[in-house]
C-alpha cells in the first residue's frame, strides 16, 4: 500500500507561485499549447523539504478533457526540474507533487492562464471556471464558486458563442451562491427562451435544464416530448432513443433498436463522430451476445467496437467469469485468446488522443495484457495444458495478486517441474505473497525434499519474519491527523458522528455500490467486520457515497441484501450549493474509491489505504497491522 502525501499546484500555467515558502517557476510568463515548457520546483521551508525523491503527475485539460501523464523529475541541488509537454489544445495543467503522507498546501491553487496570440484563451477561463466548482475535488482544491462566476464572465466576453453552451453551468453555480439572485436570473432566462418563436433545439433544451436546476420536474418532463416532436432527428431524440436501448436486456432487442436508430438518425458507423455515439451500444450488445454464449452474433457486431483496447477489456470482462468456474471452457479460450491478440495488434494503432504519449500508451496495453495472461493461463490450465499455462502465467507477471501466484505455484508443479514450483513458492510465501493454498501445496513441496529442518519449524520463522517486516512497512505509512469531523445517518435513521466514537479505532470506507473495487473488497471486509465484533473498541463504518441514483437509499438497501452484508452504512450528504459534490468524502481529500482511513482513539487519521489489496485475506492481514498499530500509538 502506498499512502501518498501531495502538493497540488493547479496551473493555467503559472510562471511564479508559492505554498508557503516553496516555489514552482516556469520557464514562460505566458505559456502557449504545443511548446514545452520546463519548470523547477524548491522545496525549502515546507513539507517537501527533506525529500531526496518526489513523483510528479501532470493533469491537462484539452477543450475541457482531462488526461495524466507522470512527469520525470531531476534533482539538482535542492531543487527538482522537470518538462510538461502541452498538446495545442491545452487550456490547463495541474501539477501534482507527491510523496508519503497525506497534505494539502495549496487550497486556493496557483495559476495563470494559457495564452493564444498574446491573449487569454476564452477556454482557459471557462478550465478555471470548472477547476473552481466541479473539477475542484480532483485538483484538491477548495471550491470557490464565486470566482468561478467572474471566469465564467470573462470567458463569455471572450467569446460569445460561449455563453449559449455554458449558460447552465454558470446560472447553477450563481444560483449555489445566491439562490434568491440566482432563481431571479434563471426565471427571466426562462422567460426569454418561452418568448422566442422559433427556438432552436438547444434552446428548449437549455429550457429544460433551468426547469431542473429549479427543480420543476414537471415542466421540464412536458418539454421533452414537445423538443422530440419538434426536432425528430435531433439530439434529444437521440439521447431518448439510446437510452430505450440501453434499457434492454435481450441483445436480439438492442440489435433491432441499433438498425433503427442507425436509419432514423442517418448514422454511418464510418464517420467517426457517429461511431463515438453509439459506441457503447455495440459494446452492451456484444457483451450481451457474450454472456448468451452466441459466438456467431458476438463475432457479427465485435467489428463494430473499433477501440481495440476497449474490446480486448470487454472479452476478458466475459472470459474470466467462466474461467473462475471453469463453465464453457472452449468458449472463454476462444474470447481471452482473442484479447491477446487484440492487445498485439493495437501496439501498431494510432495513439488515441487522451493519452499523452506513445509510451503511455503502449504501458496501458501492456498492463492489460497481463491482466489478460493470467484469465488465458487459467483457463489453458482447465484444458489440461499446465505447460503452456505456465508460460502465460510468467507473462502476467505483477499483474498476479497472490491467488494468481498460487496458480502460478500450481501450474509448475503440474507441468513436471516441482523443483521451480518448490522455490517460487518459497519466494513468494517469505515475501507475504501468498496464500493458503499456496501453503498446502508448498508443504507437500517441502516434505519431498530431504531438508532437516520440519515443515512447521520452518514456516514459524518465515512467519515471524514476514510478520515483522509487513508491520515495519506498515508502521512507516503511519501519519497523525486531524481527522475531520462528522455526522452522518445510517439506514436505520440514526445519526452517527466521529466525535462520539472518541476513544476507539474506527475504520472509514467510503465505497459506492458501481464501485467495482469497492465490491471486490467487501468479503474481505466482512471477514475484517466479524474478526472484531466483539472488540468494542474497534467499530467499522461503510459511508456510501458518490451515489447519485434518485432512489440511492434503495439501491443500496438491495445490493446489501443481496450479498448479505450488516455492514454499518452512513450516508453521505451531497453539497447545498453544488450536488455532485458529497460533503464528508470531499473534507477528506478524496480522489478515488475504495478508501479507507483508520482512525486512532485521539480522534487522528493513523493510515489512509487506497483501493483494493487483492485477497480476502489480504485485506484483513492489511487492516490487521493498522488497527494494532493505532491502539499501540
């Protein structure tokens, strides 16, 4: 687990900026898109100021869309260089300097805006207008609306053309600020828009979202039909007969529904922006023909998936199901072989615009490839070639949690080498790599070798031994602090706040049930849950949160049912002023889910763990270490 701590300097770009008394400078007081642009960063006087290593990620927005891509940096002295590469497009880059603990430095950013010709790029300030609301939570910084509003002008009076695309957003960021102002301004929009004879498409549709923004759900469901009729072929129609189809379960259906909108949209899946459209339509009917086992239907519209990457996820997406249970073999051999496969191939494709370089790309590929090897090997491994399977196995490499290594283990020995099986087993049992079946199979390993030393004697050191250096790992991610406070209710109505749980370790999940991760890690969680059930001290909470189903309270009432799970459930609370933001999660710094923080008796964040560690009993090994540490400490 890697607990990062970070300093985000949010950037449009800026020549000179401090937090505190550390300075980033950039080589250029008016940086421009597709020119390099260098920068140094000292750290002296702040946290960062005793680091030998630091990571950096730059984050760009082109035309309003975000991509990453880690940026190098060299040491010299004390101070830390390193080069953003902007594509032309760029209208913003956050800088993102981490290192082990979590911190935040710099709550207001530290920006100037891209330039075009000597002047501010009308983008750049609708970038900082998002960056200051919506986009504020992935910058880490604290959300300032009303600045957002002045970007949001100074972009309209730059351009125009603007106004009528964003209008929305701006009047729902002045309505969080003032909503007697607000709803006055947004009521007199309205009221220009009614008064237009001959409204284009857009604006009934700008029409109907003031309605929602007012929440007058009824005036806004009896425009719909009126802008369907009005503009058949437009993008309302479209959208509603989309998701008519995305609402079907019958891939037969889906299909019927695709043919129809193809015709009555004039759609031709050569042009690419109407390829973009109805993308993820092919996707749910090829996923849906795969789930039905129809080979023939499957490979029929696959072609249709032009993204290589994309249909290379989706076959192991099937395939590996079937390879857990070892159902339709022949089938899930015929889908994972043909990712690989694709994978290959897409090497030599066209880097795709969101990613920053080829070699980013060309590392993504790669990394699905061997989470693909590991689906391929096991299911070589149920067609009885061990041989083979080993080969795959070695290709998926890091990608292998311990359960794969276990398999790994496994092939070897069935393949007729039960020498390389008996030495990477031990390798991986003395480095906390593996399982209990890896532990069966290894003693069986080790009681055919004519060692003097019993089984049981051995594997006590190799536990005392692994035991010790986890907890050392461990206890160097430990932090100290404050964690914010709470008061959230649960699914029985009861309210629950951090300060009454003073005293205790308490674990903090955030999760939401679309989470995959989340899900993945939920039977390691309930084994965790029940371990310290009659430990009082020790109390865990599960806040759902970025959940934004109008009837989310039953959503995950059922999924909890389902899987039969007591967890203790708090609710997080959306924003007043801005609803896609939830309170709680956004006070802790979030950025990703699952998290989990682990919380001392003093009321102090101790560990802060990010996403899913692999195994049921990885997980509570994980949390292990970290509750005993917080009662130690």
């Amino acid at each position: 687990m890697f607990i990062s701590k970070k300093i985000i300097f949010s950037l449009l770009l800026f020549s000179s900026a401090s937090a505190g008394a550390q300075q980033v400078v950039f080589s250029s007081k008016a940086p421009k898109g597709g020119e390099p642009l260098s920068f140094t960063y000292d750290p002296a006087g702040g946290t960062f100021a005793n680091e030998k290593e630091l990571q950096c990620m730059a984050q760009s927005f082109v035309n309003l869309n975000r991509k990453s891509v880690n940026v190098t940096l060299k040491k010299e002295g004390n101070v830390f260089k390193g080069i953003v590469n902007p594509v032309d497009s760029t209208d913003l880059v956050c800088l993102v300097f981490s290192a082990k603990e979590p911190t935040d430095l710099s709550p207001q950013g530290h920006y100037t805006l891209f330039y075009d010709k000597g002047t501010v790029k009308a983008n750049a300030y609708l970038a900082e207008a998002q960056l200051l609301t919506a986009m504020s939570r992935m910058a880490g910084l604290k959300a300032d609306p009303a600045k957002a509003v002045v970007s949001y002008e100074k972009a309209f009076a730059a351009q125009p053309a603007l106004k009528e695309k964003y209008t929305v957003a701006y009047l729902s960021t002045l309505y969080g600020l003032d909503k007697v102002k607000g709803k006055e301004l947004i009521n007199s929009k309205i009221k220009s828009y009614q008064l237009e004879k001959a409204p284009k498409e857009v604006d009934l549709m700008t029409l109907m979202s003031l309605h929602v923004l007012l929440k007058d759900k009824a005036a806004a469901d009896a425009l719909k039909p009126v802008i369907v009729a009005r503009y058949p072929k437009g993008d309302l129609a479209f959208t509603e007969a989309r998701a008519s189809a995305y609402q079907e379960k019958d891939p037969d259906q889906i299909a019927l529904k695709l043919a129809a909108m193809l015709k009555q949209f004039d759609l031709d899946q050569k042009r690419t922006a109407d390829a973009a459209k109805i993308s993820g339509l092919y996707s749910q009917l090829v996923y849906n023909y795969g789930q039905k086992r129809n080979l023939e239907k499957f490979n029929l519209y696959a072609p249709m998936i032009t993204n290589k990457m994309s249909l290379a996820s989706l076959s192991n997406s099937l395939a590996w199901p079937l390879a857990e249970k070892n159902e339709d073999i022949d089938f899930a051999a015929v889908l994972s072989k043909k990712s690989l496969a694709l994978l290959d191939e897409a090497k030599n494709e066209k880097v795709p615009a969101f990613y920053a370089s080829k070699e980013q790309y060309i590392q993504g590929i790669e990394r699905m490839y061997q989470t693909n090897a590991d689906t391929y090997a096991l299911i070589l491994h149920h067609k009885g070639n061990d041989k083979e399977a080993v080969i795959y196995q070695e290709k998926a490499g890091s990608a292998a949690d311990a359960e794969g290594n276990a398999r790994y283990v496994m092939y070897l020995e069935l393949a007729g080498n039960p020498e390389k099986a008996f030495k990477v087993a031990d390798e991986f049992l003395k480095a906390g790599k593996g399982t209990g079946e890896m532990r069966t199979r290894f003693q069986k390993l080790y009681e055919g070798q004519t060692l003097s030393t019993p089984f049981n004697t051995y594997m006590a050191d190799v536990d005392k031994t692994v035991f010790a250096i986890k907890r050392a790992a461990t206890e160097k991610e430990m932090i100290n602090l404050p964690a914010p406070a709470f008061n959230l209710k649960n699914l029985k109505g009861e309210s629950v706040s951090l300060a009454s749980l003073k005293g205790k370790v308490v674990i903090l999940d955030y999760w939401a049930t679309w989470c995959g991760p989340c899900v993945a890690s939920f039977p390691g969680m309930q084994k965790a849950r029940e371990k310290y059930a009659a430990d009082k001290d020790v109390v865990f909470l599960f806040v759902n949160t970025w959940q934004r189903e109008e009837n989310r309270d039953k959503v995950v009432r059922d999924f909890l049912t389902e899987k039969k799970y007591d967890f203790n459930v708090l609710m997080d609370t959306k924003n007043e002023q801005n609803p896609e933001v939830f309170d709680v999660i956004t006070a802790y710094k979030v950025s990703g889910i699952p998290t989990k923080f682990i919380i001392g008796p003093d009321g102090n964040i101790k560990f802060k763990a990010v996403g899913f560690s692999g195994s049921t009993d990885g997980v509570v090994e994980e949390l292990d270490h970290m509750i005993s540490l917080a009662k130690s400490k």
